[in-house]
C-alpha cells in the first residue's frame, strides 16, 4: 500500500489538476482553504489527519451541483482515485463516507456526520463557505449559475429537501439566509465553532451595508 504522505501528496496533485480552472468558487483553492483549515481542526479536536487530509482534498472532487444534481458522482470519483493510487480498503471506505455526507442539502435536512474525521472536514468545508471568503464565493457561484444578485420580491425558502434545495434558483442574496447564516449553529466542533462566531458576524455587518446601498442610503 501507498505510504500515507505519498497519498495525500499525490491526491494534492490530482485534485488541483482537476479544479484548477473552475470559475464558480469550488476551485483548487477552495480546496486548499478547506485542507488548511480541516488539518488545523483535526489536531485541535484529535482527529486522524490521514483521512481528514485526504476527505478534504477529495470533497469537491465530483460536487453535485455541477453533475446534473447527481450526488453519487463525488463519492464515485474518489474511491475510483483513493484505490487507483493505492490506498487501503479501510481509508477509502473512511473518505468515500465523508464525502458522501459533507454536502448541505437545505434548511430542514439534517447532515450529521458519523465520525469526528467527517465532522471536522465538515466544518472546515463550511467554515470556506462564510466570512469574507464566503461572500466572495456566494457572488462567485451566482455568476457562474446566472443569478440575480438580488430581487426584493423574492423572499428565501427554507428548503425542507434535499431534492427542493437542488431546484433552488434563487438570488444569490436568498442564499445567505437560506444557508450561509444557518451554519454557524451546524458546526460540529469547539474550534470550528469559534472560528465560526466571527466570520458569521462579518456576513451579518455585509448584509446591513447591502441592503442600506440598495436601498439608496449612504
């Protein structure tokens, strides 16, 4: 079998020839922040880095989002790359179940996460997903899709299904409330919880400054 570190060298290597052009704001470098932060996580909360490393680097691998609403395509893809670069049965079935469930799937789903590997990648995923970083990334996705950034007579829709939430075609404002500010409450750990209190609030400051510029105050 492949040694650990040459595995998570080599994933490293795939996955960024693979995202590397995206445009949507799941690229390479989402990636990258969301391996930082989930290996910072797992030594905070004791989890096995081998498996957090290689979830995280392998979350976005096939995202759903960009497959027809396809959720099967991500797993698929990553233990078809975990096995072919020699990884044992043991580690792909750990990573295969994480990213498996790491998605968001709407307001009313509830995502647990089995093991504290999986909770951590979590995190880290959606920890990306706010704060500044997840702002730019909302806009970015909203381009990328076609959306409005904004319609006042369309108000957000806490989606009680997975199946509802991928039919979502909301403005990319909706998608602040109808996932970004739920997160801070989801967050499985301590440390991401923390880090968590101050990027939700600096999404909550943006939107008072949105909504005073589009409705023509200074």
């Amino acid at each position: 079998m492949t040694s650990p570190q040459t595995l998570i060298d080599k994933t490293r290597a795939h996955v960024e020839s693979a995202l590397s052009d995206d445009g949507s704001g799941h690229d390479w470098w989402h990636v990258h922040r969301v391996w930082s932060l989930a290996k910072a996580l797992a030594d905070a909360e004791g989890a096995a880095r081998t498996v957090v490393e290689l979830a995280a680097l392998l979350h976005d691998i096939g995202d759903w989002k960009f497959h027809g609403g396809d959720e099967t395509v991500g797993p698929a893809r990553a233990a078809e790359w975990l096995t072919s670069a020699g990884a044992d049965p043991q580690t792909v079935s750990a990573v295969v179940e994480i990213v498996s469930g790491i998605s968001f799937k709407g307001a009313g789903v509830p995502t647990p996460m089995r093991t504290l590997e999986g909770r951590v990648v979590q995190d880290a995923d959606r920890l990306d997903a706010m704060g500044a970083m997840g702002i730019a990334r909302a806009f970015a996705y909203g381009g990328h899709a076609d959306r409005l950034i904004y319609h006042p007579g369309q108000p957000p829709v806490m989606h009680q299904s997975f199946e509802q939430y991928k039919k979502n075609d909301g403005h990319t404002i909706n998608h602040f409330y109808e996932k970004l500010l739920l997160l801070k409450d989801r967050m499985n750990t301590a440390a991401g919880k923390k880090i968590a209190e101050e990027r939700h609030r600096f999404m909550e400051i943006y939107l008072e400054r949105f909504f005073k510029e589009w409705n023509g105050e200074s």
